[in-house]
C-alpha cells in the first residue's frame, strides 16, 4: 500500500490555475498534491550572442526553491554566492524539455525566460515546474499572438509535460511524494510530448538494478500519467 493509499498508476491530485501574475506575460501555478511550482514566462527582445542576426528565438528557464519549501529552511543560494549543481541540472532539463516543442525561428529573434519557483516540495518538483511551465509558455505566447507578434500554433508544435515513476516496495508506482521518492528502490522522470514522443528520461536505481520489464512497466505508467496531464493542460488553456 503506497503512503498516500493512492492506486498505483494514479496522478496526486493536479491543479493548473494561470493569470496568477500581473506582471509576467504568461503565468501558471501548478500542484502536484502538496508540491506547488509557481511558473512564470518573461518576454525580452533579445537573444543570447550566439543566436544574434539569426532569425532565430530562445527559450531557457531558471528554477529555484524558497528557504522554506521543504521541512526545514534551506538557506537562500544568492546567499551562498552560486547555485547547486542540481538546480542548474534541473533548470536545464527544464529549458530543454520546453524548447522540445518550440519552433524557434518562427519565434523569431525574442527570448523566453519561465521561471520555475517551488513554493512547496513534496516531491516531482522539476515534473511540475516542466508541465506548469509549459503552460505559463503558451500563455506568453497568446499575450504575443494577441499584439501580432507570432501566431501561437506556429511557434507551438505540440505539448510537453513530465512525471516521475518509481518501483516502491517492488511495485512499479506513478507520480512519487516525497515519502515514496525517498524509499524508491527505483526513481525516474519522463518528459514526453502529447504525441508520445520521448524527449528524455532520468532513471536510476537506489539499490539493485532494474530490468527492462520493469522500465518498460514504468514506461507505461509514466504515459498514462502524462497523457491525464496533457489533458489538464488542454483544459486550463481553453483548447477544448
């Protein structure tokens, strides 16, 4: 019986809620059960030096936790003088798993920065701040199409959301909290896109190695779950 007496190939509850900014011009806070990632995309009209008189966009993200996300307080990294190197491998993922299903040169010679805050940490917090992010993108792309700038289905090729899964007390398991990450004699996140395809997988075992039976269970599981999340994000952007 997992912690939380979920099924195991049920989603915590998930909830999308967007405008949540007044100043960003496109915002998402995303909930994973108690994980809570505040995604906000940013608008400049300017690229990095290497994609300068290209024709072409950029989107990149920055991820970060608050002091208090989780049990006890973190101290601040700008405190510190630099990031972890799990918060630039994850804000990486991020901006990979987002520039997956972006057509940059129809974007044009702009770039996109989401910023992906965890309010709250109960584990799946760089799968949250992927799927919410990706909705704060397309946000920021209607405010675009609303003033002419880009038409939002030709910079948009598809969806992209993410999920973890994990073998919890030999059971294959969909969307870990903290409480089963922690214990998982196996741990993997999925991005995927609303058409199935793969754009990247992290697994690794805690303890013994797995088959391939059972990546291919976790699999199966990781594309139900990220099919339901597609299925939100459609419903929270008015795609229905």
């Amino acid at each position: 019986m997992r912690p939380s007496k979920r099924p195991n190939d049920a989603m915590r509850d998930v909830s999308m809620d967007t405008g949540v900014s007044r100043h960003a011009e496109g915002s998402c806070l995303v909930r994973f059960g108690n994980t809570e990632v505040l995604c906000m995309a940013s608008l400049e009209e300017r690229v990095p030096p290497f994609l300068k008189n290209s024709g072409k966009g950029w989107v990149t993200a920055e991820y970060g936790m608050l002091p208090r996300a989780t049990g006890e307080r973190m101290r601040r990294e700008a405190a510190q003088g630099k990031q972890s190197g799990r918060t630039q491998e994850i804000q990486r993922l991020i901006g990979r798993s987002l520039r997956s299903i972006v057509d940059l040169q129809a974007l044009g010679e702009r770039q996109i920065t989401v910023d992906c805050d965890v309010l709250q940490a109960d584990g799946g917090t760089r799968t949250a701040a992927i799927t919410g992010g990706f909705v704060a993108l397309s946000e920021c792309l209607k405010w675009m199409e609303e003033r002419s700038m880009v038409k939002r289905h030709d910079v948009l090729l598809g969806h992209v959301a993410a999920v973890s899964c994990g073998i919890y007390k030999n059971e294959p398991v969909l969307d870990l909290d903290y409480a089963e990450d922690s214990t998982a004699e196996t741990d993997a996140n999925f991005v995927m896109t609303g058409a199935g395809g793969i754009v990247e997988i992290q697994g690794t075992a805690e303890g013994a190695p797995f088959s391939e039976e059972e990546f291919l269970n976790l699999l199966k599981l990781a594309r139900k779950g990220i099919g339901e999340l597609v299925e939100t994000q459609r419903q929270v952007l008015g795609e229905h």
